[in-house]
C-alpha cells in the first residue's frame, strides 16, 4: 500500500460516507490473520497501517514477567532482559519488536484491496437496507422484472424484491416492464444483502392509494379506522372525519368519482365500500354491511357478537355472494355478525313462545296428579 491508496480511502469515505478509520481497522485484522497463515509465527504479533503514508508493518509482542512466572519466551521476556533494552521498562509492559516479512508488501496490497471491494459492497447494502426499512408499510412504483409460476420479481430502485403468490391479486397479470405499485410489506437483512418483500393484496395498499388520491387523508382531517379486504374481489373501508365540515365519504370519493376511481383502477376494478365509521358499534355494523340496509342490531357486549335482522329482501344481499359481505363486515368491525331476514326472526319468536307455552301446559298437567297423591294418603288415613 501507498500514499495514493490512502488518498483512495479518504475519497471513498468522501463519496460513500464508508468510515476511513473502519476500514483499516479491518485491513489490520486481515493482514494480521494473512501473516499468521503464511508466515505461521508463535508470537503475539499486532500489525499496523500507517495513516498517512500507507506503509504497513508487523510488530512481535512480549510482556515483561518477573524471571520466576516466566513460562514462554516467544509472548514473555523477563524483567532484567526488558530493562537492558529500556530502563524504564516495567511488569506487565509490553515489548514491541519489527518483524516484518521482506514480501509482505504484496500480501498487504492483494488483502487491503479485498477488504476495500468487501466494504464496499456491504456499505452499500447497508445503504439500501437502511433507505427501505424506512419505507416498510409504504407504496413505491417499481417495474417487474420477470415473473415465474408462484413470484413476482419487481425492480424498486437499486434492489429486486420479491412478491409471493399469496400477496399478488388473484387473476392479475403481471408482464416483464410493467410499471407497479406496490406495498412494502417486509425489509429484512440477510448475509446476502436486504430482502424485500412486496405486496398487491395486503390491506394496508388500498390504505395508501387512498391518502394518495385523497387530500383530505393525507391532511389528517379525514382518517382511516379500518380497512378489510378480499383482495382481487372486494374491499371495506370505514372512514371518520375530525371537521364537522367535511363529508368523509364524499372526500373519498371525490368530484364525479374521480378519487374512488382511481384508486379502483389501480387495483384492476375491485369493488370498494366506503362507509361511516361510528363508535357506537350498533351503527358501525349497520354500515359495515352496505349496500344492504339493516333493520335492527342487538349487541353482546360481553361475547363482542352482533345479531342483525334486515329485511327479507335484502337478506343475500346483507350476506353476499359466498358470504363474502358477511365476512369482511365481521373483518372491518373486529365483531361477530350473526345476520338473519324478519320473518327468520319472527319464526323463530314464534317457535320459542310455542315451546314455553308447551312447558306451561306440562308444568299445569302435573298439579292434578300431586292433588290425587295426596287424596290418597287421606284416604289411607281414614281406613286407618
């Protein structure tokens, strides 16, 4: 190494912002672990790079020992014999001595170039790393770079991360070049450089679409309580508004439709319910099942169920297709929803009042025959 490669180093540091002073820390190491390999010495040796100049050189250690604990010449020297060579050495002092190799100039160079490419390449990942654990739960647009029966592998700048089929919507095609959105679901760090996970299913992308298309979101005046999801089909998203000025609903959809729109053309015309998101959980429930309309709630506090009645006509609808308006009612409401038609529940009354009519006849049938028992027992006593 030479003053040129120093220079380099300060550069680097410039450029990178990779610590000059780390690096050779770890070029001292790997040469220290060099010599040992090639030169196989038994004594305690320290290498040292200069900083300025880039000259590297190799010192042997020995500690100062009293003559009676001295047990290995090559790692001890004894008192007397350390203060020949300086009177002012002490016990426990540590005597250096150069030792290094003619040929360990070459050495040097060939392993502080590996360790440089080495640095490099993991401060970069570290760059990378630290630039998307940032942006975890966040939507970046990447492009595709190639696509296989069960990933997706979606360029986002310096990095490829990866889409699994259980987070892509189902039926989308996703094609070589095709510009994406997508929701940073998971950044982790491997021996192999950042891993990153992306997805077009997970709830938290409509999430973001929305505070994209709505200012009112992004503002905070407009929030976003909850959101479920059957990605590729359907969505329920419950919104609250914080000024009594501002429609919730209305913001989200926007002017003509145009926010909802949007946000429905990026996730390939999937359906989307945006409802009023009340803490009376009566209400909320009501809502969540939009587009139906409810009839009545009754609410169980203690079990966090719900039974709703809605009217016969709209009782598929209440329910949806597979249950599908069911289920991502009892997702966005975190309740469960028990739903049944009018005349269900007016059978049902009727059954439950038919059955305790029949339990008071029985309980009346049974009082004659206790009378007669005990007629009985009079008789026997008189005859007595």
């Amino acid at each position: 190494m030479n003053h040129e490669f120093m220079e380099a180093l300060d550069e680097l540091e410039k450029d990178r912002g990779i610590d000059k002073e780390v690096i050779i820390d770890t070029i001292e190491q790997a040469l220290l672990t060099a010599y040992k390999k090639n030169f196989g010495s038994a004594q305690n040796v320290r290498v040292s790079v200069d900083r300025e100049g880039g000259e590297v050189r190799v010192y042997s250690q020995r500690r100062v020992v009293d003559e009676s604990d001295l047990y290995d010449t090559f790692l001890e020297i004894e008192l007397a014999d350390a203060i020949k060579i300086d009177p002012s050495y002490q016990l426990g002092d540590i005597i250096e001595n150069e030792v290094t190799p003619k040929d360990f100039g070459r050495i040097a160079a060939q392993t502080a170039k590996q360790v440089v490419v080495q640095r490099i390449r993991e401060a970069e990942r570290e760059i990378v790393y630290n630039e998307f654990i940032e942006k975890e739960s966040e939507i970046v647009t990447g492009e595709i770079a190639r696509a296989t029966s069960k990933t997706v592998y979606v360029n986002i700048g310096k990095i490829e991360a990866s889409m699994p089929e259980n987070e892509q919507i189902p039926g989308e095609e996703y094609k070589a070049g095709q510009k994406i959105k997508v929701y940073i679901l998971e950044v982790k760090k491997t021996n192999k450089g950042p891993q990153i996970v992306v997805s077009r299913s997970h709830p938290g992308l409509v999430k973001r679409l929305f505070e994209m298309q709505v200012v009112e979101i992004f503002e905070g005046l407009v929030q976003i309580k909850s959101v479920s999801r059957e990605a590729g089909s359907r969505t329920k998203i419950a919104v609250q508004s914080i000024d009594e000025k501002i429609d919730p609903i209305g913001a989200c959809v926007g002017p003509k439709g145009t926010r909802v729109k949007a946000v429905v053309d990026e996730l390939g015309g999937e359906k989307i319910d945006i409802i009023n998101y009340s803490e009376d959980p009566a209400e909320f429930i009501s809502a969540s099942l939009s587009p139906s309309k409810v009839e009545k709630v009754e609410i169980n506090e203690e079990e966090k169920t719900a039974l709703v009645v809605v009217p016969d006509y709209q009782l598929s609808l209440a329910i949806g297709k597979s249950g599908q308006n069911a289920r991502l009612a009892a997702k966005l409401t975190n309740w469960k929803i028990d739903i049944k038609s009018v005349s269900q529940m007016k059978e049902e009354m009727e059954a439950q009042k038919a059955l305790e009519d029949v339990d008071f006849v029985e309980e009346n049938i049974e009082l004659p025959v206790q009378d007669a028992e005990l007629d009985s027992q009079n008789v026997d006593l008189d005859e007595e």
